[in-house]
C-alpha cells in the first residue's frame, strides 16, 4: 500500500514513485524496479496511487487524466495526420502515468517531458495494455507552449518513423502532380483532347503509377493488409480524389477563369490532401502494436 508521495520514494520492494521525469531514464536504468508511477499534479493521492498499482495487475500502462483536458487546437488538428491510430486516443498532458518497467526499452525512452509521456512510453513497447484509473479536477491546470508541444509532436513523429514516410508520400505526391501536369498537356495540346476528358485518362494513368510508388518508397515493410485489398482500397479511393479533382478543376476553370493547368494544379492538391488522409488511415493502416485501451475508472 502506499501512503504518501515524496519527490522520489521507493514503495512496496521494487516500485517507485517519482514526481516529474527529470532524468528518469537514467534512474531506472540498473536500479531493479518493477513498476514506476510518475505523478505531475498534488492532486493523485494515496488512494490514486494503490489504484494504479491494482491496475498495473491487469495492465502494463495506467494513468490519470485530467476532466478538463481537450484535444482541440492545433495539436487536434495534427495529431490525426501525423501519428498512427494506435496513438490518437492517448492523453496529451496525463496527471499521472505508471508502467511496469519490464515491459519497456529504456534505451528508446530518451528525452521526456510532461507532454506526449505515455505516447513515448508506449513507444518504447512492443504491445501495450492500456488503462485509465481515473479522471480527476486538477490541483492546477498547466499548460504547455504551442510551440514546444508542435515541436515535441514531430520529433515524436520523426522517432516512430512517420514524419519520415509523410516526407516521401508528400514527394510522390509531387511527382504525381507534375506527371499528371504533363499527361493533361500533351492530351489536351498536343493530341486535341478537351480538357475534361483528358484529365480523367491522366488521373488513371496517374493512379496506377503512385500505388507502385507508394508501395516502394514509402510503405514498403509495413505489416499492412493484402495487396488486393490495398489496390482496390487505393482505387476507390483515389476515383474519389479525381472525383473531387475534376469538379474543382472545372470549377476553377469555367467559373473562376483559371488557366486549365494552374486549376489542376489546385484540384491535384486539394485531391491530394484527401488521399494522404485516406492512406495513412485506411489503405496502409498501420497494424504494428496491440493496443487494448479499458477505461473501467476506480472512485
């Protein structure tokens, strides 16, 4: 049982409760610990803390979030791009967070801070169970910068290995659109065809070329669903990108009297932002962590 929570205090044998994660990795490193529990708000107290335990029976990660925490702004806008289903659902700023330190590879938890912990934790893990002990009216309401937080969320991309992959999406991407720029030219000036009807031979043609591309240079090794299945998923959803691409481009040709390359090139980019969210979430879905989330909560 636990009863009360110093600035570092070791309980029950091999657990340890620390407030604040100043060199923590450090700390753990040969130290013999079984389970941390890592508090930033005064108020978790006893009670929270032997809840966290209990739930560190079932599961290797727990926490405490706060009733107020939200997951609007920038970073709501971000983290849906830029991270992997598996992440999305997981408290940016917890009050508290316990894991069993077996289960981590300390080496892979480098910098930490308050923002994006349990992301990093989980990170470190080859599966993870996951549960919420309790959400709790903070003691106060801290808040990190825009800034540092955006910054924190892209290095934590770049170490998962996404901002990497959204790179090169974005670079095929670019090549698609000067490949399709091209196609559209030489069927419309060169070999007469009218615009409309060029545009959808170059999208297909297009289509066909970014799956090879996609399946390559930026998904290749993934543990992905099969490669029917992502061809049709891909197809649909890049008919649907054209789609949207062709009524934009005729939009901003007919109605808005854009020269026919410069609205295509806005259709393709409006069009791409569409398919970048689709495959990152449905095509090539990532399947690479088991994540079970319980949100049974203790009083």
């Amino acid at each position: 049982m636990y009863d009360s929570c110093a600035d570092t205090e070791r309980i029950g044998g091999d657990n340890i409760v620390v407030k604040g994660v100043e060199g923590l990795p450090e700390l753990l490193k040969g130290n013999g610990y079984d389970i941390v529990i890592i508090v930033f708000d005064p108020v978790v107290g006893a009670d929270h803390i032997n809840a966290m335990l209990e739930g560190l029976e079932e599961s290797n990660v727990v926490y405490i979030d706060s009733l107020y925490e939200s997951g609007g702004g920038i970073l709501g806008m971000l983290i849906p791009v830029l991270l992997p289903g598996e992440y999305r659902g997981l408290p940016l700023r917890p009050l508290a967070v316990g894991f069993r330190v077996s289960s981590v590879d300390l080496d892979k938890l480098g910098r930490l801070d308050r923002t994006f912990i349990i992301h990093r934790i989980v990170m470190a893990m080859g599966s993870f169970s996951i549960r919420r002990v309790a959400r709790l009216s903070p003691h106060s309401e801290s808040r990190g910068s825009i800034v540092g937080d955006v910054l924190s969320l892209l290095s934590l991309t770049r170490e998962l290995g996404e901002l990497q992959k959204i790179l090169r999406f974005a670079l095929v991407g670019v090549l698609i659109i000067i490949m399709s720029e091209s196609i559209l030219w030489l069927l419309t000036d060169l070999f007469g065809f009218v615009y409309y009807v060029s545009a959808p031979i170059a999208y297909q043609i297009t289509i066909f070329i970014s799956f090879l591309l996609n399946e390559l240079l930026v998904f290749r090794g993934a543990k992905r669903r099969g490669l029917l299945s992502r061809l049709v998923g891909w197809n649909i959803a890049s008919w649907v990108s054209s789609a949207i691409s062709l009524i934009l481009l005729v939009v901003l040709k007919e109605f808005l009297g854009l020269h026919y390359l410069i609205a295509n090139f806005i259709a393709m980019a409006a069009g791409s932002i569409f398919i970048f969210l689709i495959s990152f979430n449905v095509v090539w879905v990532s399947q690479h962590m088991a994540c079970i989330i319980n949100e049974k909560t203790y009083s």
